[in-house]
C-alpha cells in the first residue's frame, strides 16, 4: 500500500513533470535552459538539484523521442498521401532518370553499331 510519502513524491513528479512540459514548448532546450529548470525544480519541491537533474533529463530524453517519432509518423502519413495522389518521391524519380540515360545510352550503342 502507498503512504503518503509516496503519493507526495508521485505528485510533485507529476507537477515536475508538468512544470518541464509547459516550459519546452515547441522549442528545444538548451544547456542553459535545463539548468535554469533543474535550479527551479530544486528550490521549488523537496528534491535535490541531482534528483531535479535526472527527472529533467529524463523528460527532455522522452520529449524528444516523442518529437522524433512524430516526425517520422507525420513522414510516412505524407508520403501514403503522396502515393495516393500519384506523386513519386525524389528517389523514385532519380531511380527513373538513370534508368532512362541507362536505357538511351544504350540505343545509342545500338545505333552506332549498324
């Protein structure tokens, strides 16, 4: 069963937690901007600067994995739309330029051999 000393220290993870959310934004943090963050956690709740430290990177480590597959899952949603609308990608396209000059320099050989 969790004590009280248990919900208190879940609680103040959560608001950390939230805390470091609201304040990375859209942006990346900095060096500058987690020490800020971590100087903030540790004289705000009853943690050490080296506990504030480790949620801090924890959560930026998480973030942006999160951003990271977000992307990524954006990437493939974009090219399934693309795909759909009949658009190839730029590989696809370089793929049949050289397949063409491939093929015309072959004619070519062919030509000149008759």
């Amino acid at each position: 069963m969790a004590g009280p000393a248990d919900d208190s220290a879940r609680s103040l993870r959560a608001l950390a937690e939230e805390l470091i959310l609201a304040s990375v934004g859209a942006a990346a943090l900095t060096k500058d901007k987690t020490d800020e963050l971590v100087d903030e956690l540790a004289s705000r709740g009853k943690v050490t600067r080296a506990e504030a430290r480790e949620l801090v990177d924890e959560v930026v480590g998480r973030w942006r994995g999160d951003a990271t597959r977000m992307g990524e899952r954006a990437s493939l949603t974009l090219s399934g739309f693309y795909r759909e609308i009949g658009l190839v990608t730029r590989s696809e396209y370089e793929e049949l330029e050289l397949r063409l000059a491939q093929l015309e320099h072959r004619l070519r050989l062919l030509e000149q051999g008759k």
